[in-house]
C-alpha cells in the first residue's frame, strides 16, 4: 500500500507513521505538515490511502478537494475531536480516530484497507520514469502506448514515459479489465467511451472524460467489447 499521511503536529505525524510503517504491506509512506503540498502532489501521484486531521473546519474542506482529484482513495481521520464525524462519513471516510490513537485500531483499519483493495483493481503501481518514481492507480489508467523502445502510460491527467516495453506490461493485470487492443497498444475497457468506425486497419478508441485516443485492430475489436 501507498500511504500519506498529513498533520501539522510533527509528533502526531510521526507516530502515525511507525506505526503505519510496521506492517509488511506498506510499500510506502510519506508524511505531510502542509495540506496544499499534499493536494498538489495528488495532481501527479496516488495514494491508496490518506491519513488526515482536521484542526478545524478547513480539514473538511481539505477532505473535499482529495475526493474532487480520487473519488476512491481511503480518507481516516485521526484528530482530537469528535466534532466532524458526520462531515467526515459524509465524504464516505473509511474509519475516523480520536487522539491518541489506539494502535490496534490502526492496524485493523489498515488491514480492512488491504484487503478491499486485494479484491479491487485499486491497487498502485509503482512507475520509473527517467527523473523520479510514479505511483499511480491502476484504474486511473486509460491506456498504454509503446514508442520506439518505450512505453507512455496514460491517465486522465497526466502522462508517463517508461524506458520499457509494452510487452513488459501485458501481464500485470486482470485481462477482464486491461486487453491488448493493437500491437502498440493496451486499454482499460473500463474507461471506453467509444470506439469509432474507421475504413483503416485500426479503430480508434476514445475514453470518457478525456480527448486521448488508442487503437484497436479489427481482429481484436470483438472481444474488446465482450461479443
């Protein structure tokens, strides 16, 4: 899992993430004082789940912008009033925590985190690019596109150059979701929109709330949409 954790309170954050950082399935966390440099970095990176406190009000608002950028991510509050707690659930928080936490509430929180995403496909992959590593949703995902030697991965907001091949990607995921479209391509069903007709060899494929577009090959086309 990949985790951050934001809390203006050095000593609160940083208990936070001992404790998050024992458990075996953690392949990441990062902790944050301030909320805007959390909410910038959701523009180009995602978290499986985000530990919050809300000092105020403002936290709530905060909330509300992490479900604007991932409708899906985990949001536990960890504060010191039980002021919000409506407000809260009402962004569908997975748990929410009065300080001082109870470790063994947070270890049964983030194992009810992990298993509901080892039964989704919103799971984080992990990506290099030639300046820093990515950590992306797997359903954010609309396509991969190979390049020469390379491979882009797209998403609705951003693109990721990889020094690797397609090939190195066909069997990552669930084939239910992920299919080899073309030879340089691999969508996401999930996120078609629709597939255009075309007098050419390839279809071209567009994807809901976005203008990129993929390829399909005519051979490949029907299973694509489950015929």
């Amino acid at each position: 899992m990949y985790i951050a954790v934001c809390d203006v309170n050095l000593l609160d954050r940083t208990s936070i993430l001992q404790h998050i950082n024992k458990m075996d399935f953690i392949k990441k966390s990062e902790g944050f004082s301030d909320p805007s440099k959390l909410l910038k970095k959701l523009h180009s990176r995602s978290y499986d789940a985000i530990f919050l406190d809300i000092p105020s009000i403002n936290g709530i608002e905060f909330a509300k912008k992490i479900r604007q950028l991932d409708s899906e991510v985990f949001i536990v509050f960890i504060t010191e009033t039980d002021k919000f707690v409506h407000e809260a659930f009402s962004l569908y928080a997975t748990d929410y925590m009065l300080k001082p936490f109870k470790a063994d509430r947070l270890r049964k929180t983030l194992h009810y985190m992990y298993d509901k995403i080892n039964r989704s496909n919103n799971r984080v992959m992990e990506i290099q690019t030639e300046d820093a590593y990515h950590y992306i949703k797997q359903n954010r995902i609309l396509f991969f596109q190979e390049t020469d030697s390379n491979c882009i991965i797209h998403t609705e907001l951003s693109e990721f150059k990889v020094n690797s091949p397609l090939k190195n990607y066909e069997h990552l995921f669930d084939d239910e979701i992920f299919i080899k479209s073309h030879s340089k391509y691999i969508v996401n069903k999930q996120k078609i929109s629709h597939i255009a007709l075309s007098k050419t060899p390839s279809f071209t494929v567009h994807f809901n709330n976005s203008t990129k577009t993929a390829l399909v090959s005519k051979d490949k086309r029907n299973r694509l949409i489950g015929l």
